[in-house]
C-alpha cells in the first residue's frame, strides 16, 4: 500500500503538472500518427497537446504578471492569451500557397474565435453558474465598456467587407484592410491606457482571471509551502518557459494544420465549420476556467475572461496576423462574408443584453447557447 503522504503528494504533483505532460507527450504521439499516416488521429491528438499547453502558457503568465507592475503585467497576459491563436491561425495560413482557400478558413477562425468566446464560454459559464446560485452579479461597468469597443471594431471590419461588395479593386481592399488593422492596434493602446491606468475600477475582479492551477490551500494547512516549480523561476526564466511552450504548441500546429486541412477537404468541411473548430481549440483551456470559476460564484471572472479575450482577439490578432502574412507573401484581406460580420454584430448586441443590468441567470446562458447552435448550423451550408 502507498503511503498516505506518498499519495497525497503524486496527486498534488499531477494536479500541477498534468497539462505540462498531457500536452508534450499528445503533440509528440500526434507527429508519430501524422508521420504513419494516421491524418485523423493526428489531428486529434495536436488538437490535445494545443489546448493542454495552452493551460501552462497562461499559467506561467499569470505567475509572471504578479511580479510586474502595471500595464505590463495586463501586457504579458493579453500577448499570452493571444499568442496560441496567433500561432496557430498563422501556421494554417502558410498551407495557402498550396491552397489558396485556407485564407478564407483562418477568416472564419479570427471570427469564430470571438463567437467561441462570447456564446459557448460565456454562455455555458452563465448557464452554470445560474443553475447553482440563480443568479449571479458582476461590474456592469465592465461588460459595458467591453461591448462598446466590440461594437467599433465590429464596425470597423465592416468596411473592407462593404467595399468588397462594391466597384472596388482587390488593391482597394488590401489598402483598406492594412488601415482598419492600423487603427485597431492604436485603439488597442488606447484601451490599454484606459484599462490598466485611468478607468482600473471598470475592469475590477474578485479572483485571479485565466489561473488554472488546482490551490490546495483550503485543503490544508495555509502556512504550507508552495512547491509550485513555476513559482520559483525568475522572470527571465518564466519568459523563456513562456517561449517554450508556445514553441511546443507551433510544433503541434503544424500537424494539426497539414492534416487537418487535409481532412476538411477530404470531407469537404466548409470554412465557417472549419473557423469554429479552430476557434474551439485555442478557447477550450479558456472555457474550462471560465465554468470552473461560474461554479465558484466568480462571475467577474467570467465576463472578463469572455469579453477581454474577445477584445484582444480582434485588436490585436487582426494587425499581427496581418504583418506576419504580408511578411511572408500571402495578402489577407479583411473582407468577411456577410455572415461572419451579420453574426459578429449580433453576437455582441446579444452579450450587451444579457449583462447589461450587472446580473446573470441561467436562462440568459441557454440564449447564448442557442445563438451558436444556429450560427454552427448556418456555417455547415453557407
């Protein structure tokens, strides 16, 4: 028999360690499977290995952020948060210069990616949390000032999609695109300078927002150390395990882009479906936080974690996915389909509504839910 405190701490140990493990060794099996063959399964397993190391890079950012003064500590946790959606849009990008339509399929994931965020996350956290307190209160100051800069740059993505549809030429929309990703990078440092500086108490939360970690301090005795090894480097070695991981998560990308595209085609799989697997990916560590935290009465959390993501996304992601393709030869537009702009807007009227009044319940959690079953069902025929 194993020893009681033998026991305690191997569970202690996989608690802290087990995405570490779970997604280095699912991203090594997922090569193995890409290299005999094994399409589907690769994918799968890469699509494992992304999401459980995503779970470290916040982790280890988060750890990182608590010893930085402001902003850089908001900083090293947005650029974290968003740079497993960068690396993998941009990984699948690359397949366009063999398949030019992929370009269309990281569209529908710079898109989805806040669909995933404003109706499965928050909407599955909201349905939770509401089932297990019926109601639940947060800032209302914060999910107000969030959808109105989703709104503005919902408007502002609108514009090369308006010019596509009328007499202009592709180098009309180029030119437009490459302005609106200008203007949203500024207006990112702006709302930086905003969030992190003079409106701080618009964006006030009641726990730690992306941390994942399993805490034993309810468990036991509080004065016990912490034996957390990312706790102990410094921050120059936490920024080089920060850059390990996301290189780890490129390797697993890489599979998961050749094969899965490969897949998409084999069984025609349409690009809005495709964006939304994609998103789903890169949000999942991101879902499993935001319920985890609904579950704890931390709706604050919720609501940052759901509409902050949201915002980076879009501010950030479309201006460094841009660079990163013009650099390399490929020329992404910001010319959305109809539906991924229509359901854009939609989705954020929706969120406004449903957090509007500082209060949640579960009703307004399924609303969410059925808002993306519909979009998903619409994507599968567009």
């Amino acid at each position: 028999m194993i020893p009681r405190k033998e026991n305690t701490a191997l569970r202690h140990f996989i608690e802290d360690y087990w995405d570490v493990f779970v997604g280095v060794f699912s991203i090594i099996f997922a090569f193995y499977l890409h290299k005999n063959g094994q399409g589907g399964f690769a994918t799968l397993f890469a699509a494992i290995g992304i999401g459980s190391l995503s779970l470290s890079v916040a982790e280890v950012a988060e750890i990182l952020s608590e010893r930085l003064q402001e902003p850089y500590g908001s900083l090293v946790l947005t650029l974290s948060a968003v740079a497993v959606e960068i690396v993998l849009l941009y990984i699948i990008l690359l397949q366009a210069f063999s398949d030019p339509s992929v370009i269309d399929t990281v569209k529908g994931g710079i898109i989805a990616a806040v669909i995933v965020d404003m109706n499965v996350l928050l909407g599955l956290a909201v349905f939770v949390g509401g089932l297990k307190f019926t109601a639940q209160e947060h800032n209302k100051e914060t999910s107000s000032a969030y959808t109105t800069i989703l709104f503005v740059t919902s408007i502002a993505l609108l514009v090369p999609s308006l010019l596509s549809h009328g007499k202009h030429s592709v180098g009309d929309i180029e030119e437009a695109s490459i302005l609106i990703a200008i203007l949203l990078m500024i207006f990112y440092f702006i709302i930086l300078v905003f969030q992190v500086k003079t409106h701080t108490h618009f964006f006030k939360q009641t726990a730690r927002s992306r941390i994942f970690r399993l805490k034993r301090k309810n468990q036991e005795n509080d004065t016990e150390e912490d034996d957390y090894i990312f706790d102990r480097f410094n921050n120059f070695f936490l920024i080089a395990t920060i850059f390990v991981f996301i290189a780890v998560i490129a390797l697993g990308a890489e599979v998961f882009a050749n094969d899965g595209i490969k897949l998409a085609r084999e069984y025609n799989i349409s690009a809005g479906i495709s964006g939304l697997i994609i998103a789903i990916v890169a949000v999942a560590p991101e879902i499993v936080t935001a319920i985890k935290a609904a579950k704890n009465d931390e709706i604050q959390r919720v609501v940052n974690i759901a509409m902050g993501a949201s915002t980076v996304s879009i501010l950030l992601t479309v201006p460094i996915l841009m660079a990163l393709a013009y650099a390399s030869g490929i020329r992404l537009t910001l010319d959305f389909s109809p539906l991924e702009i229509g359901a854009l807007i939609l989705t954020i009227i929706l969120a406004w509504k449903t957090t509007d009044e500082g209060q949640t319940n579960y009703f307004e959690g399924i609303s969410h839910l059925m808002f993306f079953a519909a979009f998903a069902i619409v994507a599968i025929y567009y």
